[in-house]
C-alpha cells in the first residue's frame, strides 16, 4: 500500500544525525509540497564519539545550505581554515621527506594532460609546488582568505578543522531554533517492526514509540537499525587498511599567540602515522596504528615522543590520550526497506584523508535531493543510493591504500602494506596502467568522484612515482603553452605571501567583526 513519507526519524546525535537533520529540514521546510517532519533521538547515556575534525571543502556548501553564518561557525566551533594535508615521513622517513596534498585543483588542470607535462618537465621542484601556489601559502601559515572575502568563499580552496564537540553543539541549537527539528532526549531500548518489512517505529524508554516514515541510522558504530535490527553484514577491510587504534589527545598551545596550521599534518611512523592539526585553541593529534604490530604502551610512548619535540617531554608525559578501537570496513548496503545508514553507523576507515564527515555530507544531500514523496519509489532510491556509495566506499579504499603502497619504508608494517594480496584489484589495475603511460583524467568513472584524478596525481608524484616508460608525445604538444601557465602562476606568489593575513591573524579579524 502506498504511504507518503513525511516523517523522518533520524536515531542518533553526532556529526551525522545533525548534518543529516539539518540539510533534510532546510530542504523540506514547512509550506511546500514537499515538506518533512525531522525528529531526531540521541541517547543521554551514550555520548557521540567526540573527534573528527577535519573536514573537505564540501562542507562549506553544506553548511551555507543549512543557513549557519560562516563567521558564527568559527567563531562557536573554534574553527580554523584547512587547505590540505602534508605527508612527512611517508616515502622513507628521510629529513627532506615531504609532500602536500593540497584542496586546489592543478593549474591547467582541464586543459592539459598535466601528468604528462610534469614527466616530461625538467625541474627539481615537488610536482604540488609546480602546479599551484597552496602548498607555499601553507608553508607560510597563511589563511586561505582575506577578511574582505564573503562568507563562504576563499581567494583559495580550503575546508576546516574544528572542535567535534562544539560542532555538535552548535549544529543541534541551530537545527532546533532555526530549522524546526524535533529533538527527543532519550535512549532507543528496541525497534518495532518485522526484519524484512519497513521500520514502524523506535521504542524509547521515556517518550513511548516514535513512529516513522524513513529512519536514518546514525546511532554510530553500533548501528542498532541497519546491523542491530536488519542484520546487514560488515564488510571488513582489514585485509587492505591495517590500522585499528587510534589515541587521540587535545594539547595546548605554548602562547595564545601560536601559529596554527593551515594543513593537516600527517606524520609516519613505523607502524601508522600520527595526525596534526591546529585550531585557534589547541592542537588535536592522534596516533592511529595497527595492533596486530604495536601494543597500546609502545604507541602511547611514540606519540609521547612526538609530542615531547613541541612541548616538551614533561608537558608530553602529563597529557593522556584518550585510546579508540574501530575495524575499517563498511556495510554491505546502506539503505534496507525504510532505514539508510550515515556517519559511523555506515562504516569507518582510517581518518588519513579526513573522507568520514565528507561521506556524511554527499549521504544526507543524496537522502535530502532523492526523498521519496510516498513509498512506491523507496526501493529504486535505496537501489541506486547502495550502489553510488558502494562505489565511493570502493574508491576511497584504493586511495588509503595508494598512500601505503608508494611507500619505501621497510619495517614490517610497511613492508606488508606492499603485499600484493593487500591491494584491491581495482588499485593493481590502475598501478600497472600507470607504468605504461600518464594517470590521467579518465582514470576514474564519475564526474562526482570522491577524491578527483588531481587527488592521486598530488598522491603519486608526491611520493616520488615513475612510469616504466615515458611517453613525451601529449606532454610535447602543449608543452610550452602548460609550462608558461606554470612559470605565471609561480609569479602570483609573492602577492598573494603579501595579501593573505595568517590563519591566526584572520580568525582574530573575524571574531573582532562579530
Ligand atoms: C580516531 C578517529 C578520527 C577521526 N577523524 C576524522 C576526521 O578528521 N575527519 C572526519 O571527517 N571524520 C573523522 N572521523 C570520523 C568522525 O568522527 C565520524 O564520522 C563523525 O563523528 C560521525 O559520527 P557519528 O555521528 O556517525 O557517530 P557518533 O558520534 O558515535 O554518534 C552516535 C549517536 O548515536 C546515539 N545513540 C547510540 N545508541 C543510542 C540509543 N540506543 N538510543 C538513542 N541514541 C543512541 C548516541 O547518543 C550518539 O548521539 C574520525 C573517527 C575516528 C575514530
């Protein structure tokens, strides 16, 4: 029997029951046709996870279309502007070794066949450097904006790093005053319904049943609806990501004055790679690792030891980081009959490219853009939603994976990584193209990719990759014309070393506007 879907009921309140709750309520409002009830349930017994805080550009879009104001974003999530990553220690763990993966796309990036070009230029810059101004305007601590630029928009392409918890926060205020959202404090005790017919409702141990149209999963790594209730199974990928710990530790700055990063800086180490990144109060770093090659002591000792070269070994020894277990991996679907899978509750992968809340983002626009107006369409959305994410999941294991592979370092752990068996056939397909001629724009699929072709070629020359053969013929032909936008686009730096206030400088000229 057709029913119409007006009430969505979104079970859990982290970063993903509120980014989902926000973007459907501000594109269902109340007065059109198509207008939805959110209501959302989060537990007051079980808290949100509390990191994530990084994210990609997308969430600029985001939260623009849930009507937040950028400057009362910063300033309430001690936000700070992120335009990337840097990888040290990544090739072999040398003094010089260092590269950026950096938001801007490549100059020439729709012109040209830039990997093409770059194998045939002779120079001793990193292929990032050569091909955009980012990574020096990160070197330099710089802001990606001036104060004069609009909200939301940057003279240069960045995300954020932010408070979790204040995120959460602020995004539930707002969601509640602003856009309507019903929020229901309580603990979901049993959901109500067949196993293979839609959800009625949730059980809650204060407020009775909260019945519903479409239920959204964001109860985290329990996921009660969509592994509790419907059984989908975990498809485990720790066969190709080893790493499984994480602790991760808030440290304070030396002086209010401190630079803060404008990248996110990802360190290696014997076994996984320790996290970096600044916000205008503190530092959040982690270590993430694999525990089948490192016990909980040794990890914390290493991560002590990275601290102890920025604070200093008393002030490393008096922080405790707080210790996390996860297994990467990801549901075999996300969408069953009535119920869709976000956030956690979905899958978790290492946080090395900050993928997460960006995976978050394009499954709430995805729910909001697609919502079935009655039930009769429910099957073919759910249909297309599992497979467009099963790809996407797909595509960002073999970009983790590319990271580990290029590597040349040679403890055990990194040795394994290289196992061919640990490499997705989809990954050794593309490695053995590329020795024959240029990654280029073609290589993958979509239009929407997750992480674009430009995001591997930043990966692949970053880590020192050469072809078996170099073909010049393509990189001949446009050559000159590529070579000169270039050299240009080398001449605009030191104007914009001039022009833009560092991140600190600009987060203070917001606060000051307010
Ligand atoms: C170490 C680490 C580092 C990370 N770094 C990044 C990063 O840099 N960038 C990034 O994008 N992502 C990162 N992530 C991922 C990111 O933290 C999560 O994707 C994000 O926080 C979303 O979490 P969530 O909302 O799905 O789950 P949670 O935060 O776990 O929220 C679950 C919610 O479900 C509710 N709940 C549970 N059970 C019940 C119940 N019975 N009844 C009612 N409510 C219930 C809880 O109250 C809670 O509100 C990282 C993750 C880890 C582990």
């Amino acid at each position: 029997m057709t029913k119409p879907v007006k009430r969505i009921v979104i079970l859990g309140g982290g970063t993903a029951g509120w980014i989902t709750a926000g973007l459907i309520a501000a594109d269902h409002p109340k007065g059109y046709e198509d207008a939805v009830e959110v209501t959302l349930i989060e537990s007051p017994d079980v808290g949100p996870i509390g990191v994530g805080e990084g994210t990609w550009p997308t969430m600029r879009e985001t939260l623009k279309r849930i009507g937040l104001p950028e400057s009362d974003f910063v300033a309430s999530c001690e936000a700070s502007f992120k335009q990337g990553s840097k990888f040290i220690g990544w090739v072999d763990g040398t003094a010089e070794d260092q590269y950026y993966h950096p938001f801007m796309l490549p100059e020439g990036y729709f012109q040209f066949s830039v990997p093409d070009i770059w194998q045939a230029l002779p120079t001793d810059k990193p292929f990032a450097d050569v091909v955009g101004l980012q990574p020096q305007v990160c070197e330099h601590g710089l802001a990606p904006k001036q104060i004069s630029t609009p909200d939301y928009d940057g003279v240069l392409n960045y995300g954020y790093h932010l408070n979790a918890g204040l995120f959460g926060e602020r995004l539930k205020r707002h969601c509640q005053e602003r856009l309507g959202v019903r929020y229901i404090c309580d603990h979901v005790s049993a959901v109500v319904g067949e196993h293979d017919a839609p959800i009625e409702g949730l059980q809650t141990r204060e407020h009775g049943l909260i019945a519903g149209d479409l239920f959204i999963d964001c109860s985290g790594a329990k996921a009660l609806l969509i592994s509790g209730h419907y059984g989908v199974p975990f498809r485990s990928q720790s066969q190709v990501l080893f790493n499984n710990r994480a602790l991760a530790v808030q440290v304070p700055y030396p002086s209010g004055s401190a630079d803060i990063a404008s990248a996110t800086l990802s360190t290696a180490q014997d076994v996984g790679w320790i996290w970096d990144i600044g916000l205008p109060s503190r530092r959040g770093v982690g270590y993430v690792y694999c525990s089948e090659y490192l016990q909980e002591e040794q990890a914390r000792a290493c991560l002590a030891d990275y601290l102890s070269a920025s604070v200093g070994a008393q002030a490393a020894a008096e922080l405790t980081p707080r210790a996390i277990s996860f297994e990467p991996g990801y549901r075999e679907s996300f969408w069953r009959h009535n119920c869709v899978a976000v956030g956690m509750a979905s899958g978790f992968l290492e946080p090395l490219e900050a993928s997460a809340l960006a995976l978050v983002e394009l499954s709430a626009k995805m729910i909001s853009d697609e919502l079935p107006m009655t039930t009769d369409t429910m099957g073919a959305v759910a249909r297309r939603f599992n497979e467009r994410f099963n790809y996407r999941w797909q595509r960002i294991i073999d970009f983790l994976k590319l990271h580990y592979v290029l590597s040349r370092r040679q403890s055990p752990y990194w040795q394994a990584n290289r196992e061919i068996d640990s490499i997705p056939d989809s990954l050794q397909e593309l490695l053995a193209l590329w020795q024959q001629r240029a990654p280029n724009r073609n290589d993958l699929f979509h239009v929407d990719e997750v992480f674009p072709a430009a995001s591997y070629w930043y990966v692949l020359y970053g880590m020192g990759f050469e072809p078996e053969v170099r073909k010049g013929a393509r990189g001949g032909r446009d050559f000159a014309s590529a070579r000169k936008l270039f050299e240009e686009n080398l001449r605009q730096l030191p104007r914009f070393l001039q022009a833009l206030p560092s991140n600190r400088r600009l987060l203070e000229q917001l606060s000051q506007q307010r």
